[in-house]
C-alpha cells in the first residue's frame, strides 16, 4: 500500500510540472510572436529598432551634460524627504503631465492647420494633393513649402521687386528733384514778395499802400502740405506709394494718399505741377493810409479813375520784371546784371505824384528804366533819370542831344519837389515868393 501511494504523488507531481511547462511554453510561443510583429507593436524587435533608430537621431539635438543637471535640479526640487524611486516617480509623472498638455496643444494647433487650410481651399479655389484631413507634418508641410517655392520663383514676384524698385526711384526723385526743387522755389517767390512789398510800403500812390498777397489753390494743397513736411520730417515721404505697409497710426497718413491721389490721376497734366504759380492765386491789396481800410483790386478794377486803375498795372509790372531779373534782392556792392524796364508815354495817366512814386519805386526794386516820353512828361521824372536823349526831327532827318543829369542836379530838383516838402516848408517857400 505505501508503495502504491508514493507512486501515485510522483506521478502527480510530474502531471504538475508538465502543466507548468505548457503553460510557460504557451506564454513563450505568445512572446515570439509578439517580439516577431511589426514595430506598431509595443516591444517587439522591429519597435525596439525604431525606437533606438528615434533615439539615436534625436540624441544629437539634446546637451546630454545640460540635461543630467537639468534631471538632478528635477530630482532636487522633489525634496529631501522622498527617497530615489519615489523622486524619479514624482519627475516621470511630472513629464507625463507635460507630455499630455503637449499633446493637447498639439491638436488645437492641429485643428487650426486644417481650418486654415480649408478657407485658403474655399479663398482661392486651389485643388491640391493634401486635403484637410491630411497630417500637418507629414503631407501638408512639405505641399506648402512647395507652394511657397513655386510663389517665391514666379515671373509675377520679379515683377513685384522691379515695382518696388521703380516706386523708390520715384520717391527719390519726387523728393530730389521735385519736392526739393519746389521747396527752393517758393522760398524765393516769398523772399521776392517780401522785398516788393517792402518797397510798395514806403511808396504810397493816392493815399493808398499796395502789397502782394497769395492764397493756396485747394487742388494743390497736398503738394503744398508735403513741401512744409519735407522741410521738417523728410523721412515721412518714405511713405510714399508704400500701400498697406503704411501703419495706420502714421501722423502723415492722410495727406500722403491725397497726394498720391492727386498725382495718379490719369486726367491729371504732370507739366501744371512742375510750376509753383500755379498753387497760388496772388492778389494785389490797396490799404488807405489814414483809415486802414484794405480793398482787393479784383473788386476795384473797372471802377476807379484812370489813374487808379493804371496804378496796380504798373505795379504788377515792375514786381514780374524784378522777379525775373531778381532785382529785388540785390545787396550793395555784390555784382548785378541788367534789369531794364522798358515804356512808352509810361505813367500817362498818373499825375506828378505818382509818376514820382512809380519811378521811384521801380529804382528800389533795382530796375533800369527807359521811358520814352514827349518834352512835358520830363517834368514830372526828372529827378529820376540820369540820362535824357533828346529827339527832334527836322524834315527828313532828324538830330539827337544827350544831356547827363548829375546827382547835384538831381539833389536840388528833389529840394524843389512840393511832394517831398512837409506842410510848414511849403507854407514858407510859398510866402517867400
């Protein structure tokens, strides 16, 4: 009996191992077959090759040295009361968190790739190999660094950085030669309205003083506005035809798109631009001397006598004549040329006065007068003139004299002009004879 019974446990105990062995030999078979499968597959040799293929191209992007004093300074900020397994816990479960947050924004970021690549499909009708529903990474980059290629070498770009090109030229020679050289213009059209009006005030014709006064044109007041610009803040015509480059907070914004309106218009004739008078309307002001009352000419003319509406002809005529010689301006004893002012029967309808005055004034704008005049006209100028020639025909022919009038002569006829006399002096010398 005991034989029996000691048989009976060595063969149940060899029924157990063989039933171990299976079940191992199971469990192994399942291994192979795993370590056997794709490299999708947790564990397996073709993963484990992909994964160590991953590591060894991403390693060279990391400062291993920087990292382990990062991973200690991780492991530090666990605490001194956390042994090694649960601090480098505490660290794998920090970075898992991270991973996961990681990977949410990476799909918000996903969705808004496919959202901008749908309203780009549905902005510009583009059909492409890449959908939205293609991987951003993988398929969509490398289509759209493509595109961007295929955009960067178009015939239109090299069009885009010839119009970029001519639009600086323009803006160079805008401010060089047309800016710059209006600027320069009107500056002396200024400096010489000043100096006439100088002179026009210590010559005063029928109790009245003239002066020149000029108004901007609304049609050209963006050029106008850009000349003053251009004289404190040239930088700001770097705006010019710059399109939606220009900030919309730019100070100047305004008066540069008018005037890049103005000079745009087809209908426009460029050649009215090139001259400053035409920015300008001028007109000439008469102010009365005793009650300061100031009329235009516009509103005058036509109504007054003769010699009042002679009087703002001349006037005009001896301001046009020194702004084309540039008499005006002239200063002792710096070289001149010639500025003649040539008449005939001049000042006919002024009297003595004002033909005095006129030809006085005229001398102050540093004009040349040459009048042509019969004998009785001589009176009223004389002391004026430096030279008379005196004509006289006889018959067929004729005879000239040249008389020289000195500055002696011209001191003592000036003595006599009553115009020139204060009331008590005239009183006396009536008196006396």
């Amino acid at each position: 009996m005991v034989g029996v019974a000691g048989g009976g446990l060595a063969e149940h105990a060899r029924d157990e191992q063989q039933r171990v062995l299976n079940k191992h030999e199971v469990e192994a078979q399942v291994c192979a077959r795993k370590l056997a499968d794709g490299e999708n597959t947790p564990g397996s040799e073709e993963n484990l090759k992909a994964a160590w293929a991953l590591f060894c191209k991403t390693l060279p992007l990391y400062d291993r040295i920087e990292g382990r004093a990062a991973h200690r300074e991780r492991l530090a900020a666990c605490g001194p009361k956390k042994n090694e397994i649960e601090r480098h816990r505490f660290v794998a479960a920090k970075a898992s968190t991270g991973e996961a947050a990681a990977d949410g924004e990476r799909g918000r970021i996903e969705r808004r790739v496919r959202e901008a690549l749908s309203d780009y499909f549905d902005a510009f009708g583009v059909n492409a190999q890449v959908g939205t529903e293609s991987e951003p990474l993988r398929e969509i980059k490398p289509w759209m660094e493509q595109l961007i290629g295929e955009i960067e070498t178009n015939e239109l770009r090299r069009y885009e950085r010839q119009a970029r090109e001519a639009s600086e030229k323009s803006v160079t020679l805008l401010r060089g030669e047309f800016i710059n050289a209006l600027t320069s213009r009107i500056s002396k059209m200024e400096r010489e309205l000043q100096a006439v009006n100088r002179s026009l005030h210590d010559h005063p014709f029928h109790n009245e003083r003239y002066s020149f006064h000029h108004t901007r044109v609304a049609e050209f007041q963006p050029i106008l506005k850009i000349i003053e610009i251009a004289k404190t803040k040239p930088e700001a015509l770097d705006m010019l035809f710059r399109g939606d480059e220009m900030p919309a907070s730019f100070l100047y914004k305004d008066t540069i798109a008018e005037l890049e309106a103005l000079l745009e218009d087809p209908e426009k004739d460029f050649s009215q631009f090139e001259d400053y008078r035409n920015f300008y309307t001028f007109e000439i002001h008469m102010q009365d001397v005793v009650s300061g009352r100031t009329t235009r000419w516009e509103t005058r003319r036509g109504t007054g006598s003769g010699a009042e509406q002679q009087v703002p002809i001349y006037v005009a005529i001896g301001a046009s004549l020194a702004s084309v010689y540039s008499s005006a301006e002239r200063r002792p004893g710096k070289p001149a040329g010639m500025a003649l002012a040539i008449f005939d029967e001049a000042f006919s309808k002024m009297d003595g006065k004002n033909q005095r005055q006129m030809m006085s004034f005229y001398k102050k704008l540093g004009l040349q007068i040459i009048i042509a005049a019969p004998n009785e006209k001589r009176v009223a100028v004389i002391e004026h003139i430096d030279t008379i020639v005196e004509v006289d025909r006889i018959g067929e022919g004729s005879r000239t004299n040249v008389v020289q009038i000195k500055e002696k002569v011209r001191e003592e006829l000036r003595a006599m002009d009553p115009d020139l006399m204060d009331d008590a002096e005239l009183q006396s010398r009536v008196a006396a004879e």
